[in-house]
C-alpha cells in the first residue's frame, strides 16, 4: 500500500507534527509506503493546494491528512484533492473535535476590514464568520470517508456536530514510544512534572498557585515536594504583546517564594523525554480550556505530554480540560475541574498524605502504554486504510 500523509512533521516544534512522525515511521517499519506530498509548504493554504495541484498522485491508494492545531494547510489540501478525486479515499486524524479547524484563513468582506483593527473587533469578526466555517468544515467532513479521533467522547462530539454517518467514525487512541519500564524514585522528597509546550493557555499559573497554597497550609510539605517545569520553549508562543511569558512565570515563581523549589527543563530533546520523565512520580497537567474557543464550540482533543506520561509509566493529576477525564479513566490519574485552584491544591495534599498512589497509577498507566505503542496503534491505522480503500464515496 502506498500512501500520501499530509501532516506537518519534525522539526517543527508541535505535537502533531510529533505524531504524525512517530506515525509515518511505524507505517513504513510495517511496508507501508508513504509520501508526504505537502512537506516544505508550512501552514500556507496557497501554497498546500498549489503543491496538490503539481504533485503527481498516481499509485496513491489514499491520502491520511492530520488536522487540528490551527493549521489551515492540510485542510484545504483535503478540499482541493476532493475537489480533482472524487473517488480517491480521504482519511483524517482530527486532533481538536468538535470542530476540524476552527477557523477561515481570510474573512469574507467587510468582515474582513476588521483583521487590522484593535482587539477585540478581530475576535467579533471571528465569531460573525463562523457559520461560514462550519459550514466548510461539514462540507469537507461528509466528503471524506474516515475520520479518526483519539478518544471516544471526541468521536461522539465530531459526529454530532458535523453531522456525519457513524461507518465514517473510528477511534484510535494516541500512540505511544515502547519506553523500558523504570521503577519510581524514592517516594521522598516527591517530584512533579510539568510537561510540554509553555506558553500561555496551559494553567501553570494555577499549580504554581496550588503548591503556594499547599504549603501555606500545611507547611511541613515544603520539604517533601519538588516540582519541574519542562517542555518546550517555542519564541513565538512564549513571546507576545506583554513579553516573555517565561519570564513572567519566573516572576510570579519569585513572588509565591517557589525559587528554591522549582526546576527547569526547557527545549528537551527527544531523547531525553523518558529519563526526565521517569526521574518524577506524576506528571501535573493544569490545561484550561479557551475562552475563545468556547464561543465556536466544545476542544474534546487530548495531549502528547498525557501520551508521554503512560509512555513511561507515570500517573497524572490533571483539569478535566479537553477528554483528559477519559484518558485518566483507567486508574491512572486524578481529574479535578479546570480553574480551580482549592481543588487542585486538595489534589496535591492528597498525594502528598498518600504517595503510594504514585505507585498506583504508575501500574497502571503502564499496562495502557502497553497497548498503545506505536506498532499496534499503526496496524490499527493500517487496517482502517485497507478498510477506506474498499469505499468508494
């Protein structure tokens, strides 16, 4: 079988172009060809259809997009190769249902003539052409003849919003690296981790806040947690029109009196990911979810770092942000409700009372991780292709 993946890839600094590379190699170990037609084009919606009207798509038995992320490209990518093939077999791996992109490269006019004015007239212009987004994002998502989704409520959430039959539905769940098993460290002093990409939107506010809370209340704590802040540092999400947001984090550490207890991982590499995370007990995920987004709809993605964290062996605390309660509904992790910091500080002190339920979830994040790992989860995407090959919309 040979495919055409249009997927953004690495090096770029994002997990989806960290999926769809995991992906594409366990593809290939398994004899499975795959071209990646839309490589070099970057998030240019021009460009992408420009690339699928040049590229040669004879012996293509089907196209696998990646989409979500914000990016435009492969999305009408899909749309233009729809459009020439009518019978070409699409499938996609939609990263943030209910929705498929969220948002149109250009605004219609005289919507449009708000893009260049002060906030919040952009956002309100945003919000007036979603209809007309939807309607392209339904129009794409009935033409194409599997949509994968990475967790079972998000399957439900993309089905109903977009209106589509359940044949076109699958669920695959996140993949994940076959990492050695490693026992946890010693149960004190206990480590935490934050891992991922740090910009703003991902509630580290909120645990820095938590654990100033925690030790408020019961200061013997101080002594017996530490926690690392680790992932990666991209300038244009950690830089923006109020400065460097790590900066304003180490402030706001300086000011909670967390210094002495905080560590730094930035701009891991890949081969690193495993030791760092294997040197903690649990990983703490603080996600809240856009308020802008909520306007436009329900996020019902998941999380590479979550994937990473049942890679290695190590449970979760994290906001019941996006389908995380689903991913943490194995026994391998704590939920509390986005936001709320009392309730992720209680979270904290009850592992902290209790760390054997450390151990815990490790055994069991590590029986999933198991059985996600990227061979298996790639011979699940194989038989779904042998299965969109033999459907002709």
């Amino acid at each position: 079988m040979q495919i055409a993946l249009l997927a953004p890839l690495p090096p770029e600094q994002n997990g989806i172009a960290d999926y769809a590379g995991h992906l594409k190699q366990a593809l290939e170990e398994m004899g499975v060809r795959v071209r990646t037609p839309l490589q070099g084009v970057g998030n240019d919606p021009h460009a992408a259809r420009r690339r699928v009207a040049d590229a040669d798509w004879a012996g293509i038995d089907l196209v696998h997009a990646e989409i979500g992320g914000g990016r435009l490209a492969e999305f009408h990518a899909l749309r233009a190769l729809r459009k020439m093939y009518p019978q070409l077999p699409l499938t996609a791996t939609v990263h943030d249902p209910e929705r498929l992109v969220w948002r149109r490269h250009s605004l219609p006019w005289p919507l449009s003539l708000a893009a260049s004015l002060r906030s919040p007239l952009p956002e309100i212009a945003t919000v007036l052409a979603d209809p007309l987004c939807l309607r392209e994002e339904r129009q794409l998502a009935r033409q194409l003849t599997r949509l994968v989704t990475l967790t079972h409520i998000g399957n439900r959430c993309l089905q109903q919003r977009m209106g589509l039959q359940q044949a076109q539905m699958a669920v695959i769940p996140h993949g994940n690296l076959p990492i050695t098993p490693l026992p946890l460290p010693a149960l004190q002093p206990l480590k935490l981790l934050y891992f991922g990409f740090i910009y703003r939107g991902k509630g580290i506010e909120d645990l820095l806040e938590s654990l100033a809370q925690l030790f408020v209340e019961k200061p013997a704590l101080r002594a017996r947690v530490r926690l690392t802040l680790a992932g990666g540092s991209e300038p244009e999400m950690a830089f923006g029109p109020s400065g460097s947001y790590l900066e304003q984090l180490r402030q706001r550490i300086r000011e909670l009196g967390l210094t002495d207890l905080i560590g730094w991982h930035l701009d891991l590499p890949a081969a690193d990911i495993p030791r760092v995370i294997q040197a903690h007990h649990v990983m703490v995920l603080p996600y809240r979810e856009s308020s802008k987004l909520k306007i436009l709809g329900k996020l019902r993605g998941t999380s590479g770092a979550l994937s990473w964290a049942t890679a290695c062996g190590r449970g979760v605390i994290t906001s019941d942000a996006r389908s995380f309660a689903e991913e943490v509904s194995h026994g391998n992790g704590e939920i509390y409700p986005q936001g709320n910091v009392p309730a992720l500080t209680s979270a904290l002190s009850r592992l902290c009372e209790q760390p054997q339920i450390a151990q815990t979830w490790a055994d069991r994040a590590s029986t999933l991780g198991r059985e996600r790992v990227w061979s298996l989860t790639a011979e699940r995407f194989h038989t779904l292709f042998q299965q969109a090959c033999g459907v002709r919309r």
